[in-house]
C-alpha cells in the first residue's frame, strides 16, 4: 500500500469535512483497542488525503479523556498513513497570543493521569526520546503555510495537555505558567507519543479558542461555551481560525520537503536489537 496522509480533526471536525472534496468513506476499523471512528477520503490535487474526527461524527460526542487514542493511531498505520497534522484548539496561558490565532508549538507537558499512552505495555521496548517530540518536516510545512497566509506563525510555544474533561482551576495555570507552558488544551497527549511509537510523522496545527482561566478578567455565564471564557467579540476570530484549519493543513501535507526527519526510524534500535522484526503489528501485544 502507498503512503497515505492523514488529519486529525479535533472539536468542529465533523462540520468542517462537510466542506471538502470527499470521495469516499472507510468504515471503522477494528483494531487491537476497538473500533476507530469512521474516517473520510479526501481527494486534493490528485492526492488522497485521511480526515479522522477524534471527537465523533456529530457534534462533542467524545470528550478527550474518553478518546480512544490507540485505536484511532492503529487504524490510521493500517491504512497505510505515514505522516498526520492533527489540530487542536487550547487556550491561552500567555496574554499575548491572540484569540484565534493559528500556531504550531515546539513541546509539549504532560499533565494527564490515567490515559494509555503507549501501545507497548510490558514488552519492554518503547524507550524512545522525544525531542524533537513533533516532526520537524511537518512543523516547518506548517509555518510556512501559516506565515504565508498570516504574515507570521509563533513556533515556540509549550502546550501542557490536562486531563479534563473539566477546564483548569486560576491555581493550576499559574503553576503551568511556571512550568514554561504558554498553551493549555487536552488532546495532544498520547496522540503524538503513539505516532511516535509506531514511526509516523506527526505534528500539530493549534487555534487559540480562549484566554485560560485568570489570564483575563471574564465573568461567569452560564450556558455559553467556556462558561465566559471567550468574549463575544472574539467568536468570529476563532470561526475563521475553524473555517481555515483543513486548507492549511491539507496545504502542509502536500508540500514538498526540503529537510530530514527521524520520525520513521525512532524504533530502529530495537530493531538492531532484534527485538522487533519489519511488521510493525508484530510490535504490539494485544490486550487481553
């Protein structure tokens, strides 16, 4: 089977592919960890190009916590997928990040508790360093995609994934502030550690949706989304930031790469060691 590309569509995934060229559709795939959402074949260019909506079909039917992550990043390997841009809208820790602003960080915090983030539990392998913990190739793709439509693209910035489905107490993000984090959200982790395992480039696309808890001074409103969080005037902005999430990480996909990466050889060691062979299903016990 040839490469295939692949989006990660977070929260709005499933309006947003409304509006692409789809071609087809595949099934859920059943993996070792249960079924994957359906996932959506998208035509560009001449390319062929995976959309898989971590948060459901319709509407926020999956919280992050409760996303299947291991499923969802199986399903898109055995598709044949070699490289994935996956989007994700966190809040902001630093003030001067504006409100649907796109952005591709440079690390990442875990503060998650709970969620399997390896495919390889006790077997002994997977000791695999994390920096750079995004594809470079991708990352750059990225930034020029975003600069040449923004004028800029910040690069930089530390995204600490929380375990949620609750939002952060004003105590937890100035202790994240501290930690160097500018970006708080809750769906990048284990995502990128599983692509990483299983040798598949991956990086993020981020949107600003919010100032995190304390950052700005928001009353409370019950109803509304983030309870206040996002001022009204800033809606529009984050609506564009939704609107244009595909073209751009669509765009980044299918640019030519100038430089290197690692990402297909992060297990390789393992493999010298003969502890695992070419078929990467081989790698992976399955749970009992």
């Amino acid at each position: 089977m040839s490469s295939r590309l692949a989006i990660i569509g977070g929260s709005q995934g499933y309006r947003t592919v409304a509006g692409l060229s789809e071609s087809g559709a595949i099934d859920p795939v059943e993996t070792p960890f249960g079924f994957s959402p359906p996932i959506h074949i998208i035509e560009r260019d001449g390319a062929e190009i995976l959309f898989l909506s971590r948060h459901g079909e319709k509407g926020y039917a999956v919280s992050a916590p409760y996303v299947n992550y291991r499923a969802n990043i199986w399903a898109l390997k055995e598709l044949g997928v070699s490289k994935i841009i996956a989007w994700s809208g966190p809040g902001a820790i630093n003030p001067h990040i504006r409100i649907g602003e796109m952005l591709v960080p440079g690390d990442l915090i875990d503060e998650t508790s709970g969620r399997k983030t390896t495919f390889y539990e006790d077997l002994g392998i997977g000791f695999i360093r994390q920096n750079p913990v995004f594809c470079p190739q991708l990352s750059t793709n990225l930034q020029d995609v975003i600069k040449n439509r923004f004028g800029r693209c910040r690069t930089d910035d530390v995204y600490v994934c929380t375990q949620g489905p609750r939002l952060e107490t004003q105590a937890e993000i100035r202790k994240y502030a501290l930690l160097g984090a500018s970006l708080v959200g809750m769906t990048l982790i284990p995502e990128a550690f599983l692509a990483k395992e299983l040798e598949m480039c991956y990086c993020p696309l981020c949107y600003v949706t919010n100032y995190a808890e304390g950052v700005a001074q928001r009353g409370y409103r019950p109803g509304e989304l983030f309870e206040g969080l996002l001022a009204e005037e800033e809606k529009s902005s984050v609506e564009s930031a939704v609107q244009a999430l595909p073209s751009i990480a669509i765009d980044a996909l299918l640019m030519e790469n100038e430089g290197e990466c690692n990402c297909a050889l992060s297990m390789e060691r393992y493999r010298k060691r003969g502890d695992i062979g070419s078929d990467w299903h081989t790698w992976i016990d399955k749970p009992q």
